[in-house]
C-alpha cells in the first residue's frame, strides 16, 4: 500500500494510478461475443475472411476485441489489454476476476498485502512512509524510511509505485515475498508472509484549542459516516481540521457522506456520462458553522478532490497544502467473457462552481510545503469560533 495508491486496484494489466469514481454495481454482465465477418461457406470464403482478418485495423473497443478475441479462442483479457493500450484513455484498466475481487474487498476496508506504505522520493527510490502495526513488516522490524530495492529478487528502481505495491500484496494471504531493503549503509532481503488486514480508514486527533484533526486515509464503505461521527463528537467550542493528505479517494458515495457533515444539503458536485449530465447533492443537517480546514497534498485523488472541491467552493472550508493529484474522471466496469474486468472511463466531474479537476487538481486557497499541519492550525485558529 501507498499514500496516493493506498487502495489502488491491482495493476498487473492495468495502467496509471488509481482510485477512482468507483460505481462497482454497474457491472456489464459480459460483452456479447459476435462472430467473424462473413457468413460460412466453402474454401474459398474462408480464406477471404483469414485474408481480411490479416488486414483488420485493430479494436480500440476493449470490449469488441475481447469479443472478438474470444470468438477466435484466444484469451479475451489480453485482447482488451491490448485495445486499452492504443484507445489514449490513460485510466484504462483491466483485471483479472481474482483481481478485481481483491479491489472490491479492499473497498470493503480488507485487503491482502505486508502492511507497508510507500513513495518515490525524489531521487527515484522507494522510501516506506507507513508500517501498519500488527503486520508482517513490522513484526519484521521493517521500519518507516527504510528502502524497497526489490521484491522477489526483481529491482523495482524506475517501475511505478502501483506495480511495486501489488507485487507487494499479491493475491493470497499466507504466501510468502522477498523483500529487498536499505536502511542507510545496511542492505538486507526480507522474506515476509502476506496477511489479511483490516483498514480503519478515519482516525480522530485532539488539537490544542479544542481543535479536532479528522484524518481520512481512503473512502472505503463507511468511511463517510465515521467522518459525521467524529464531527458530531467534536467539541463544539473547537473547529476541525480534514487531513485528506495521500487520500487516494475511494467510493464517492462515502465522500458525498463526508460533504454532508459540513453542509446542509446541496450541490457537492456534477459530473457526465457518456454525456449525460448528473448531480451528487449532500444530505441536509450538516454542522454549517463550525470553522473547517482542508489539508491536501499531490496524493489527494479522486473522491476526496470532490470533497475538497466541494467544501472549498461552497466556501465552507480553507483549502491548504499543495495543489492535488487531478484525478477527477469517472470510470465504469464491464465484465468480460472470461470473468476479467476491463473499466473505461465515460465521463468527467466538476466541483459546484464548474471547475475541472482531471488533470488540474485543486489550488488550495493557502499554498504550503512543509510544516502543513502547523499551518492549517495557525488557520483554523485564526477562522475564530463557531457561534
């Protein structure tokens, strides 16, 4: 696991990062497999279809060529692969069934995996920022800013943090992953058994000046309602401060969840698809007067930029930190004729004021680098008290 891709899907087809707008119930229940061009005949149309086939443009249409791929006895998932790498939709992916699966429990807040966060320093190493406690690597004495140099004996320098982390997590609890690791001038190899673990995506601090600091790791199922809780627990004397730092996003149904703490009903945000045009609105009976900080970073995707953008443009929180991932593009799910999965996007959202979040991100109204937290108290004290 990592900060931006704490709860990414399983990219060993796949591409990019992710968490994204997830709509798991929409599943297809599979692509109807048609049937090569031309009727059958004798020798002759048969050669005609094998010549033209030879000569076919290739699908951009995952679905289609897994169709199609599937018609022709060849594996429906790496045709889709295939067409998802050439259709220019950076967000494409497709999953095994045993893929997909894991993706959907760890939604659930359960995943499989060693229990280590992760991210790419700038000079391009792979530093650990989290060991869960209670997990194979920290029973193992792994440590937060020691090194992953390999995994299984493969060198992970120069391969995206994604695919690292779920040859990290694997598909099975109890099997076994070598681990290289560094820790200044020590260099060791790690071998660490997979366990199923448990998320708690909403963890509640308490600030001097009876401030609260809500941190939301991921919007898995009930995450949304955590954040209502904590915020109704709060003091009300105090204001609040959204750590939605790394939150790689989630189910945005749990971050409208979340906006409807903060808001009294109302827009949260609009988004299409396939042109369609559709509105997220929060539920009414939110705390509207209560001051709130934003915290955001780079690893701010997805959902919470819709929480964030929310809260910022409905003027009911002060955004700081630094300026989000930009993941704001709505994928959907079909289910290929093997079981795979292949997700495509169909449409883009927007905050309440019409903002673009895919491939901009958020301007946090105060623009910080270090010292964030510090920040976004000097703020919140400043904001005054709720009246």
């Amino acid at each position: 696991m990592s900060g931006p891709e704490l709860f990414s899907r399983p990219r060993r087809f796949g591409r990019g990062a992710a968490l994204t707008l997830v709509f798991a119930s929409v599943l297809a229940a599979g692509a109807a497999a048609g049937g090569l061009p031309g009727e059958p005949g004798g020798t002759g149309a048969r050669q005609d279809d094998k010549v033209a086939a030879a000569h076919r443009e290739p699908l951009t249409d995952p679905t289609e060529a897994a169709a199609e791929a599937m018609a022709d006895g060849k594996s429906p998932a790496e045709a889709a692969e295939e067409a998802v790498s050439r259709s220019g939709d950076r967000w494409a992916a497709v999953y095994s069934q045993g893929e997909y699966e894991e993706f959907e429990q760890s939604l659930d807040g359960e995943y499989t995996g060693v229990g280590l966060w992760a991210r790419r320093t700038a000079g391009g190493e792979l530093q650990i920022t989290k060991v869960r406690d209670g997990s194979p690597a920290r029973l193992a004495g792994v440590r937060e800013g020691d090194r992953i140099t390999s995994v299984d004996g493969a060198r992970v320098t120069g391969r995206p943090v994604t695919e690292v982390l779920a040859l990290l997590r694997g598909e099975h609890a109890g099997t076994a992953v070598e681990v290289g690791l560094r820790r200044g001038t020590r260099a060791w190899t790690e071998t660490l058994r997979r366990a199923a673990l448990s998320t708690d995506p909403v963890t509640v601090t308490r600030l001097g000046g009876d401030g609260t600091l809500v941190k939301v790791s991921a919007f898995t199922k009930g995450a949304g309602a955590q954040v209502r809780s904590a915020v109704r627990a709060a003091p009300a004397s105090g204001g609040l401060v959204l750590d939605l730092r790394g939150n790689s996003g989630g189910l945005v149904t749990e971050a409208v969840t979340a906006a409807s703490a903060f808001l009294d009903g109302g827009l949260v945000a609009t988004y299409d698809v396939r042109g369609t045009q559709r509105a997220l609105h929060a539920e009414r009976g939110g705390d509207t007067t209560r001051p709130v900080v934003v915290l955001v970073d780079s690893g701010t995707m997805s959902a919470a930029e819709l929480l964030t953008g929310a809260l910022q443009d409905r003027g009911r929180a002060v955004v700081v930190g630094a300026r989000t991932f930009g993941k704001g593009s709505v994928q959907m799910p079909s289910r290929l004729p093997d079981g795979s999965v292949v997700e495509l996007t169909v449409g883009h959202y927007r905050t309440p004021s019409g903002g673009t979040v895919d491939g901009r991100g958020i301007t946090p109204d105060l623009e910080v680098d270090a010292a964030a937290l510090h920040r976004a108290e000097t703020v919140l004290s400043g904001l005054g008290t709720p009246s």
